[in-house]
C-alpha cells in the first residue's frame, strides 16, 4: 500500500511514476489521505496515517507491515502503533524507516 497526505486523486501520477520505475501498484492500494473542505486543504497527520493503519490493515488481519517516511512525527505514531499491536504484529517482520530524503 502507499498512503499519502496528498489527495486521492494524486493517486493516478503516484501509479504512473511507479510504473515508470517498473513498480506496478493497483489504483485502490494507494489511498490519499488529504481533503479539501470548503476550499481550505486539511492538514494530514500523522494519527491520520497510523489511524488508516488500524482501521484499514491491521484490524483486517494484517500482521505483516513495513512503514518508511520521511516525516519523523509519522514514524513515531507507527511505531506508537506497532508498540500497541505487539501482540498482534509478527514483529520481526513488521519494520518502520525513517529516511531523510
């Protein structure tokens, strides 16, 4: 999956840049988290992100995650999240990354 703060509809660029690395992803695996309301843009999260985490992977049954970011906050609130799920995680397959790009 890729998860973003951009809006769902970057969600085609996003495809098209893999495929042009040769990464194919299907459309409904890379969700944009960002929304606009009343023309003003809501600022995504981190929560946000490790919330869609929870609600979306892990209570369907995922217990195999790997999370890279370059947004410190984000990576915090992930590994917020592995810490609370470390009964659930196969942790030692489960990663968080932070890279600084």
């Amino acid at each position: 999956y890729i998860l973003t703060a951009r809006q769902p509809e970057a969600a085609r660029a996003i495809q098209a840049y893999l495929l042009q690395q040769g990464v194919y992803m299907p459309l409904e695996n890379i969700t944009g988290l960002g929304v606009t309301v009343d023309g003003k843009t809501k600022t995504v999260t981190a929560e946000d992100k490790a919330d869609w985490v929870e609600e979306n992977l892990i209570f369907n049954g995922v217990n195999q995650l790997t999370f890279a970011d370059d947004g410190l906050k984000n990576v915090e609130a992930m590994i917020r999240l592995f810490t609370d799920y470390q009964e659930v995680l196969d942790l030692p397959k489960s990663r968080v990354y932070w890279r600084l790009l």
